[in-house]
C-alpha cells in the first residue's frame, strides 16, 4: 500500500545551463508542492502504514528548510554565493543545480536515509519511501524513484555537500537531526504526536 503526503514551500533560485534565458539568468522563485509517497506490506497498530502525524515531524522539518530560502548550487560563481548568504539567513547549498528533478533526488536521499534509520514504536514495519513527486508549477513536475535518487549518471547526491544556513537548524526541534541524518544516527520515533 502507498500513502503520500503533500508539503508546500516557497523557494528561490538560479537554474544554471538550463534552456530558459530567464531560469538561468535571474533569481526566481516558485510556490512548490512537495508530496511524499510511502509504501508498506503491512499496518501499524491502528491499520495505517505510518502515521501522518509522524510524518509532520522530522519529514516535514526536512522539507521545510526550504522555505523561504534560497537554495544555491555549491558549484555557482563564488561571487554569487557569497552575495546570497550575505543577504539571505535562510538558504541551502546542494552540490546539483536546483531543478525540481534535483530536488526530488535531494528529498528522496534525505528522506530515504532518515526512514533507514528511524526506530519505530507503533508496530511499523517494512516503511519505505516509494517516490518524491516536487510540484515547481502547477503544470510541471518531476518524480524521483529509488533509482533516480542514487543514479550516478545524474549527479552524485552527497549528505556532506548539503549545508543549511544557521537560521535553518536555528528552527530545527532538534538542532542536530541532519547531523544524526548524515551519521546514520538512529532516530527514535515519538510514541505520540
């Protein structure tokens, strides 16, 4: 069985080397959506395959690091970096350019880590993370797959070469989630939310 979730956030950034003049060109931003897809053989203990409830914690602490940030590609003109971190506390550096196919890949390895090393307490079994759909219009989307996420021949996708801005994890709950998300750190389930 599959269950998705919808998350939205405003971002802003340059798409470098794409077709469009001005999605290369110009900081721009969209109103996304960002829907994760869960799949599961079995029920927790009240019939569901992860509680939604849960997936408004640290899935949605994730995904919205991304609003109202900029997200910059590390490998971007150093001039252009050091001006957006200059005068944006909220932004993320990633080691893709920022397309929404990138930022479906992004999510998924985030995401797919950090149920990896999730310590379930309601009799959760078998979760994993079927797809990241990533609205950035809405008549255009692009959606990740396991094999997408990983795939070398699209840009190798690096926890290390990920980096939230201090005003971001300044927000954080637990301000060393990624940490523990990097590290392959377990992260214990709360047994209510």
């Amino acid at each position: 069985m599959i269950i998705r979730k919808l998350f939205k956030f405003e971002n802003a950034h340059i798409v470098r080397f794409c077709s469009s003049k001005r999605c290369r060109t110009s900081i721009h931003g969209h109103s996304y959506k960002a829907e994760v897809l869960l799949k599961s053989d079995f029920l927790d203990n009240a019939g569901m395959v992860y509680d939604f409830g849960l997936m408004k914690k640290n899935i949605k602490t994730i995904i919205d690091s991304f609003d109202h940030s900029t997200t910059i590609y590390s490998l971007d003109n150093k001039e252009y970096i050091d001006d957006i971190k200059k005068h944006s506390a909220r932004w993320v550096s990633i080691p893709v350019n920022p397309s929404a196919e990138q930022f479906c890949r992004i999510f998924f390895v985030i995401i797919d880590t950090l149920l990896q090393n999730t310590i379930m307490q309601n009799a959760e079994q078998g979760v994993t993370l079927d797809s990241i759909i990533v609205h950035e219009t809405d008549t255009g989307y692009a959606q990740c797959f396991k094999q997408d996420a990983y795939n070398e021949n699209m840009g190798i996708i690096s926890l290390d070469n990920i980096v939230f801005s201090d005003a971001i994890i300044d927000e954080w709950e637990d301000k060393n989630l990624f940490d523990k998300i990097k590290t392959k750190t377990k992260i214990l389930n709360p047994k209510e939310v």
